[in-house]
C-alpha cells in the first residue's frame, strides 16, 4: 500500500501548487513592473485578486458591439474576453507600438478633477500651445502595452481610454505624447525605476512641424486599429464613488427599459454590460473560477484519501 499512498500524495501535491496556475494575472508575464508602478505587485495578484483580473470588479467597459475584436486583439479576445483583452493585451500592432488617450468622461472623473493633462489635437486652434485635450501615452513597442494600461489604471487617470496601433501615426494628430521604454529581465527590471521618465524618448513633434499632415484620427476610421475603453481606472485611486455611480446606472437603466416598454428587471442591465461590466461574470472568470473549483476539490479530496491510508 506504500506506493499507492505515495503516488495520492503527490497528486495532492502537484494540485495543491497548481492551484495559483488557475487564478489571472495581468498581465501576462515576464514582468515589466518597475519600482514606481502604481498598483501592488504584479507578482501579488493571486493573493489580492485570486480568480479574477485586477479589473474585473469595476465599472470598466470595452465599447463595441458584442464580442467583435479590432484586429490587433483577436487573439487576445478569443483566449480571454473582450474586457481583459483590452485592458491586458497582448496587443499585435506588427511591432509598430501604440499610443492611448484618456479623455475626460461626464460622470467618472477623479474627485481632484482629471489627472495630468498633457496634450491636444492638432485639429484645435493653438494645438501647440495647449494641453487641453488628455492624457497621451504609448510606445513603439508592442510587449509594453499592458504595463502600461496597469500602471496608470493604478494611478487613477479615470476616463475614456482609446488605443490605437502605430506610435509614428501621431504625427499630425497630437502635439506630444508621453513614451514607456520597454524593460528586460534581469538587471534591468531590478534596477528600473519607471519606464515612463528618464528616456527622453516621448513623442514632442508639434503639430507645427508636421502641418503637412493632413489631421486623420484613427479612432475614427474603420479599418479596426483602435479600441476603447469607458470608466477607464481604479475607481478607488481615482477617488471616484461607485455607488453613486452604480445608483446612476440603475437609473440611467430604468429610464431605457420604460422607454423601450420593458420591465427594467429583463435583463437589460446585462446587454448594457455584456462587453465588461463590473457585476458581471465574464466567460473568462468563469473559466478560471471552474478550474479553480475543480482542482482544489480534487486537491481536497486526494489528500484526504492519502492521509487516511497511512494508519
């Protein structure tokens, strides 16, 4: 009966480790998590978030129809849901990199009003001479983008995030745009103190420089380059109250369903946030939270069955 118990144990054992594999992190690694990120440590996100991703509990929503995925995010969406898709990537740009703007949103702005403003369009009067319009941040390159989002998701710069592939596609569209160097395992993430400063690689063209480019927002075009993101950022840092915003919601819900001639409790408030909602269990969560269930039972139940055969 020795093997046999022995062989109960290591099954329980090899469960029990395999136990963190089925919880999410975001995103995925190696990490790119340097000193000066906002947020707990990449590495912490079982014991803080444990099935879930860091975002799943918020008002977050990826915008689109259903589960329809921009291109640079199919794979990403296939293997885990339209929401952590475009708040964890891995985004496919072909190397190109990508930029994100979060513009201020009516009803989700930090309590001390929206954070680092730092750029405008060159389609507005005096671009050169404003920063008026948002946040701008990206990268030319494309294994950044998750830190990224997690980074200022952490900070509290809450608003509509929308991303776009090609770093070089701001000239002409924006006057600057802040930059995030990718970062290496090894030394280089031990000593990294923020991949956003101390670069000097942000993008300060100037919509002068370039006003032989015709304005061409690509967010506006269909060619499936860009994506987006409402109630952008950790409500928490943001200061921002989620119970007002949740009474908000059931009434904004309300309103709709007698519009429309239909009992508000029809299961509209779902459809609403069917691409990424907070009180919703996405596919994904669902994946993970099984996994999760089925393996600590059989963890449970192979120990108890080894434990019990060494009388």
């Amino acid at each position: 009966m020795g093997a046999p118990r022995l062989d109960l144990r290591r099954c329980a054992l090899l469960l029990a480790l395999a136990l963190p594999l089925t919880s999410a992190v975001a995103p995925e690694g190696p990490s790119q998590q340097c000193a000066d990120d906002a947020g707990p440590p990449w590495e912490d996100d079982v014991e803080h978030f444990g099935v879930s991703d860091y975002f799943e509990a918020s008002p977050a929503r990826a915008v689109g129809d259903g589960d329809d995925c921009p291109a640079p995010l199919a794979t990403a969406c296939a293997a885990k849901g339209k929401l952590a898709a475009f708040l964890a990537g891995p985004i496919d740009c072909d190397d190109r990199g990508w930029f994100c703007r979060i513009e201020r949103q009516d009803g989700f702005v930090p309590s001390d009003g929206f954070r680092d403003s730092n750029f405008a369009h060159c389609n507005r009067t005096n671009a050169d001479e404003s920063d008026a319009d948002g946040h701008c941040h990206g990268s030319d390159g494309d294994e950044t983008y998750g830190w990224w989002i997690r980074d200022h998701w952490f900070r509290g710069y809450a608003g509509r995030l929308t991303c776009c592939c090609d770093w070089n596609a701001l000239k002409g569209l924006t006057n600057r745009c802040d930059y995030r160097r990718p970062v290496s395992t090894g030394s280089d993430l031990q000593t990294c103190r923020d991949a956003n400063e101390d670069h000097g690689l942000s993008f300060e063209g100037t919509c002068g420089a370039h006003a032989d480019v015709a304005f061409d927002d690509p967010a506006l075009r269909a060619d499936g380059q860009c994506w987006s993101v409402e109630s952008f950022a950790d409500p928490e840092a943001a200061g921002i109250d989620t119970d007002a915003l949740d009474a908000s919601e059931t009434d904004d819900d309300d309103d709709a369903s007698r519009t429309a001639g239909v009992a508000s409790d029809d299961g509209s408030g779902a459809v609403a946030h069917a691409s990424g909602g907070a009180s919703f269990f996405s596919p994904s969560r669902a994946r993970r939270a099984f996994a999760s269930i089925f393996a600590t039972a059989f963890a449970t139940a192979a120990a108890a069955l080894a434990f019990s055969s060494t009388g």
